[in-house]
C-alpha cells in the first residue's frame, strides 16, 4: 500500500499543528528554566524555526490559515535555539533495516522522507555535530561524550 506525501511529511490539521507549537514551546521554557538552575538537559529532539522541517511549524505560509501560521511560526521563533547539537546519521539502507526490526515499524517512504528532513535540521548560531549511528552503541555513546566533555574547550 502507498502513502500520500501529505502522510509521509506527517501535516495534521493547522489546529493540531498550533496545538504541538503550543507544547513545544512550553516544554522549551520548562528546561530552559531548570538549565538557569544548573541542570544539563539532554533530549532527542528540538524545535525548527523552518517551516516545514522536522519539528517546527508545519502551516504553509501560503495556505488558507494565514493567522494559524502567524500564530504558529510566532510560537517556534519564541522558542531559544540549544547550546549543543547533534544529528544521529547512518545509511539509509541500514536505517530502513533497522526500521524493520522495530515493533512498530513505519512505511518505508515515511521513513526516507524523514531522513531526508533531517538532513536539512539547521539552526542559527550553532553547528550541528554528525554522529555516525552505524557503529556500534559503545563508540556512538563514547563519540557523543566526546563531543559534550569538549564543547566551549577549543
């Protein structure tokens, strides 16, 4: 069975899209308020400013809820950009394999639609830190150390 393109990019309706712009900005301001207490905040995933990229606002500037998107993009560029950030990277090939293995596995085209999304993951003021994932776990985990002992440490 196929898939539409609207279902491998993952667009809800605008109304739920505000919804996860809503949390997501939120869910920023709780850890960015625990990182002022000292806390080092680690997670998988954080907000995009770009519209239509993984995790960020998903209304198209050109599309009938204008004042949605206003809305929605205004929640995402709220949102601070992280001080660190790392994009997990393996072959497609190995990362549709993997996909398989999974219980839940998703469609095929969902999943090369989101590597493909992922490569473009960017923000303003800092690098993103590539991490080979097609290693084993021990020197993946061990790389990522790495790089977080060492940030700011020329």
């Amino acid at each position: 069975s196929s898939i539409s393109n609207k279902d491998s990019q993952n667009i809800p309706h605008p109304l739920v899209c505000i919804l996860d712009s809503i949390d997501r900005k939120h869910a920023i301001l709780k850890i960015v308020r625990l990182k002022m207490q000292g806390a080092i905040i680690l997670t998988d995933r954080y907000p995009l400013k770009k519209v239509g990229g993984l995790d960020g606002p998903r209304i198209p500037v050109n599309h009938n809820y204008r004042l949605l998107h206003k809305y929605e993009i205004n929640n995402y560029l709220s949102i601070i950009e992280p001080d660190l950030a790392f994009r997990m990277v393996a072959d497609l090939n190995l990362t549709l394999r993997r996909n398989k293995l999974r219980n839940n596995p998703e469609p095929d085209e969902f999943v090369r639609n989101r590597y493909l999304l992922a490569k473009e993951i960017s923000f303003n003021n800092i690098d993103i830190i590539d991490i080979d994932t097609s290693k084993n776990l021990e020197d993946t985990i061990s790389n990522v150390k790495n790089h977080i002992w060492n940030h700011n440490n020329p």
